[in-house]
C-alpha cells in the first residue's frame, strides 16, 4: 500500500479492567484497581509511549443494575484528568460530561481549569445522557426526549464557548506599576437566555492555552450526527464494518461541508477493539478465553436494555423477536445502539447468544483478532478507505491490551509511515491538526463595564 498524505489519529479509551464485558474475570485482570490512581497513571503514560493523541474518561451517572456480574467503579472524570495531568507531559486528556445534569458556567470553569493546569491537553466529550435512572439521580422523574436533549446540548455548548470566550487573549494586564491588573473592556458576559438556559456573567478564569478544549461527540443517531457536524471537531462512533463506517464518514463530513465547515476539522474515530497475538492462533485463542467467562445473564440483560425488549424469555439459541422490538422511533436511549445490534444480527442471521458473543468485546464496537502486521493492515486500509482518520482504541483486557499494542502494532504502523514517531506539538489540538477554538457566530461582544481593574 502506498502512503498517504494522512496520518492515524489515536484515542485510548480506559474502562477499568477492559472493554470485554468479562474482562474483570480474566487471570491478568486487575479488578482491585479500578480506583486505584496509580493504575491509571500507568495506563495514561504506557499510552504517552505510544504517542497517543489522548485518553479518553466515560462517565456515567448512575449504577448499572447488573452488579451481580459485573459493576464498572468510574472515578470522577475531571477529577482523575486533572490528577494525570501531573503525571504525563504530552498525551490529550479528554473526558465526558453531560450537557443535561450539569451547569454550563461549572462545566466551563472545570475544563477551562484543566486546560490551563495540562497547559492545553484537554478534550471534553459532549454526551446527554441517557435514562430515567440517570434523571432519578437528578431530581427528575424522567429523561428528556431524544431532540429536546439535543436541543438543549445546542444552548449548552453554545453557552460554554461565550463563556470560554469571555476574556480576550490580551485581557490580562498585570502591570504592577500601575496597578492595573486586567482590562476589563476585554472580558464580555456570556448573556445569553435560551430556551433552557439562561447565563449572564463571564467566565473568572482568563483564556485558556487552547481558547477551549476539543470538542468530542459520539452520537451516531440522525440527531447525534447533525449536532456532531455542527459542533463537534472529534467523532468517536460504533461501526461494525469499513463499509458502515465509510457511508457514515462520508455523510458526517458532507453535512459539516454543508454547514460551511472543513471536513479537515473534523476527525472521525471509530471505536476499535484489538485482540493481539504473536500468531492469528494466538490472537483467537485470547478471544475466545475471553468470550468463555462471559455471563449469559449479563449479557442477556445487557441486551435487553438497548434493545428495550425482555429477551430472557426468548430462547437464547434463536433469534430475536424481531415483530416484538421497538421501532427506532420509539427508542428513548440509544438509538444509533439499537439500530446498529438489529442490524448486525439480521445482516449475519445471528442467535440472540451469537449477538451477545459477537458484541461481548465492545458492545457493537468493531474487533479484530489477529498479528501486529494484520490488525495494521486493517488500520491502515480503513485510514485510506476514507473510513476512519483514526481509531477510539479499545483494549478488551487492560494492562495487558494496550502493552500489546503499543509495544507491538505501534512500531509497525510507525513503519509504514501512517503513524507519528515524536509528538510534534505541545497541545491536543496540535497533536489533532485542528485550529484553536473559534468564536460562536454572530455573537455581539458587549465588555462587562467601562472601567480598568
């Protein structure tokens, strides 16, 4: 294969012992340590080895109701972020946080914080959550419908950026002469009142090295990608196969271009699960040790959720009830999830055990066992498929997943010349080939008073 004028883009995504639904039950695994800071250090700095963009937080905002199987601890994102901040020197920090249970001013001033604290690694990956048992948590009976939730993750990014906006890169004076410490003529209130959200003042922290944290979205719904290719600057989706993943490539980057943006300045990573084996022997001998501990019980219930449809009594060796699931527009979830499983099990004729095997490495997510050489090969013709511009990594046993891969497929992609060798840049926008965080449009600056500080 040629090279392109391109190189791979990687995310590491952490989830405490793996993304194998049974990763926990694994020898190597090291369940104790799923709130154990030092754990994560290791992981964030094996992934700075590798010359990773950034690591990747989730976070969710309730217990999931399978904890007899498996419970997943999460550390608070940002608090973590900001703890492995001091603990690597280039590697992206991105993390989750829901534009539905929080407010816009904290969310701006915590990003904003670790931005300045990383000296301009951070990444935020804007969700809005899904679920009455997350509302519950919240003081709400119910979650909010599919496009208002959307349409109030409009407000809300449009909020933060004034906000993030709101002191000018020359605002601070500091002259101690004069004793003028920043010009307040520089520093503009947000003012802004929506349909859901109402915020006046500016933001009490100066501009950050980034102007603002890169801009993350995973919806892969008709309303996650419009909002994506409005907003967002990287796409982490679920695509089970090249050819899904280039049709939704292609439709994210034309309706970006149709909004009068450059599809360069929006990277697409689709999630991708690597089992690594010196031998493809290997490699499916690691899977299938992993598919061995999963739980019937989890996995059916786990399906059953997304599918919004009791499948245990269903036979698990026959389909699914199709003429009993939900249609898409009934879905309050995951919409993008759902479709993505009916599909896949109808496309290859799949059992309702089948799909749960079949998605027990990432939930949907596409995985591929096999050599260094081989699961380079499927990077690299993805990356030149226009598919992908990189990949959300998601090992299915950690440490030992992502050792595999940085000590093993890292150097062949950095052979072949698709891969970078050194960090060129400092900031995770630098490391993304993106452009510092622009102005809202049309937004009119009005300075928060006549006088100087």
């Amino acid at each position: 294969m040629s090279v392109p004028n391109r190189r791979l883009h990687l995310n590491l995504f952490i989830l405490s012992t793996g993304h194998h639904e049974a990763s926990w039950r694994h020898p190597n695994a090291q369940p104790q340590s799923a709130t154990d800071f030092d754990y994560y250090r290791k992981l964030a700095q094996t992934a700075e080895r590798g010359k990773m963009d950034s690591i990747f937080i989730a976070a969710k905002y309730r217990l999931a109701n399978t904890i007899k199987h498996r419970v997943i601890p999460q550390l608070e994102a940002l608090t973590l972020l900001s703890a492995l901040a001091a603990a690597t020197e280039r590697i992206g920090l991105t993390g989750t946080a829901s534009t539905t249970y929080n407010e816009p001013y904290q969310l701006a001033r915590q990003f904003a914080s670790l931005d300045h604290i990383s000296g301009g690694r951070a990444g935020w990956n804007i969700v809005t959550s899904t679920g009455d048992a997350t509302a519950q948590n919240f003081s709400q009976e119910s979650h909010l419908e599919h496009k208002d939730r959307y349409d109030k993750g409009r407000e809300f990014v449009e909020v933060v950026k004034r906000l993030w906006h709101s002191w000018s890169e020359d605002a601070l004076v500091m002259d101690k002469q004069s004793g003028i410490y920043a010009d307040v003529n520089r520093i503009t209130g947000a003012e802004f009142q929506g349909k859901y959200l109402s915020v006046k003042g500016a933001l009490n922290l100066p501009r950050s090295p980034q102007t603002y944290p890169v801009l993350v979205q995973a919806g892969s719904s008709e309303d996650g990608k419009q909002f994506a290719a409005e907003l967002a600057e990287v796409i982490f989706t679920a695509q089970n196969t090249m050819e899904q993943a280039a049709a939704f490539y292609a439709d994210v980057k034309q309706r970006a271009r149709q909004l009068g943006r450059s599809s360069s300045q929006l990277k697409i990573m689709p999630g991708f699960v690597p089992i690594v084996g010196d031998t493809e022997g290997e490699a499916k001998q690691k899977e299938r040790e992993l598919n061995e501990l999963a739980v019937s019980e989890y996995g059916v219930k786990c399906l059953s959720d997304i599918l919004q449809t009791n499948l245990f009594d269903c036979p698990l060796d026959g389909p699914l009830p199709y003429d009993a699931l939900p249609s898409l527009d009934e879905i309050r979830g995951q919409k993008a999830r759902f479709e993505l499983m009916v599909d896949l099990a109808r496309r290859e004729s799949l059992s309702i055990r089948e799909l749960i095997v079949r998605t027990a490495g990432g939930r949907g997510h596409f995985t591929y066992a096999g050599t260094p050489s081989q699961i380079a090969d499927v990077m690299e013709r993805w990356l030149l498929s226009e598919a992908a511009d990189g990949f959300n990594l998601m090992p299915p046993l950690l440490p030992e997943g992502l050792d595999d891969f940085v000590d093993k497929v890292v150097p062949e992609l950095q052979s072949r010349g698709i891969y970078r060798t050194e960090y060129e840049g400092r900031t995770l926008r630098e490391h993304l080939g993106l452009t510092k965080g622009a102005e809202t449009p049309g937004r009119s600056a009005q300075p928060i008073c006549e006088t100087v500080l």
